[in-house]
C-alpha cells in the first residue's frame, strides 16, 4: 500500500500546483482608436497591419498551445503560471510588433498593450502598457 499512498500524495500535490478553475491569459490595448485599428481592414498602414492581435495570436496558436500544455506537469511540477503569464507577454510583444504606426503620433498604439493574466476570476499578473491611454480629445 505504500506505492498507492505515494501516488496518491503526489497526485495531490500536483493538484495543488495545478490549481483548479479557470486561468485566462490575456492583452488589452486601452486606446480610444485601438478597437478601430485593429478591424477596419479598409485602411492601408504603410508600417503594421489590422488585426494586429488576433492575426499573430491565431498565426502562432499551436506553438503557444503546446507550450502551455507542457508547462501543466514535469518533474518539478506544474509551471502553468508561468507559461500563462509568458502567453500574455507575448500577445503584448505581438502588438509592439505588428500595431500600425502612425506619423503623426508614432509608436503610441505598439506600445500600448498591457498583458495580464486571471486565475479563476482573480487578477494573478498585470503589467501596465509602455504607453498609457491618450486623452479622449487627442484624436
């Protein structure tokens, strides 16, 4: 019985570093002309593209996938967080790379995604943006 009680004390722990719920890994670009930018596909950008987001995100979802599905159990245990949180760093890096770039006001919207994750509702990680919401008369 010693083997079982073994199993079963590890299936616990990884349990425990598992967690249990919900674990969402997201960007938000909190511009006022963000939204706008990202679906018009009527706009020509000279630098950058619409869908911004959404394009590289489907465009990498099987790597990102796998490498959260990794992260769920190794020896060490369960590195799910950590791979949750670098998912959400690498939607903001998606946006600083493929945002259209504005002359007239630069680099403003690339820099603005602001990654975070949520755990069963809870707030587990949030990094502000580089660039923080322009004033609502600017544009």
């Amino acid at each position: 019985m010693a083997g079982a009680d073994e199993f079963i004390r590890r299936i616990d722990y990884l349990d425990d570093q598992v967690g249990h719920g919900k674990i969402v890994a997201g960007c938000t670009v909190d511009q006022i002309y963000a939204q706008n930018q990202h679906q018009n596909l009527r706009f020509q950008h000279t630098v950058g593209r619409s869908h911004y987001l959404g394009g590289p995100l489907l465009e990498n979802a099987t790597r990102l996938l796998n490498r959260i599905a990794e992260s769920v159990i190794d020896e060490g245990g369960s590195h799910l967080r950590r791979a949750m949180i670098g998912t959400a760093e690498e939607m903001a890096r998606f946006v600083l790379m493929n945002a259209p770039r504005d002359p007239d006001i630069g680099d403003v919207l690339a820099n603005s995604g602001a990654p975070w994750v949520t755990s069963q509702g809870q707030i587990i990680y949030q990094r502000p943006p580089v660039q923080p919401r322009e004033a609502e008369d600017h544009r």
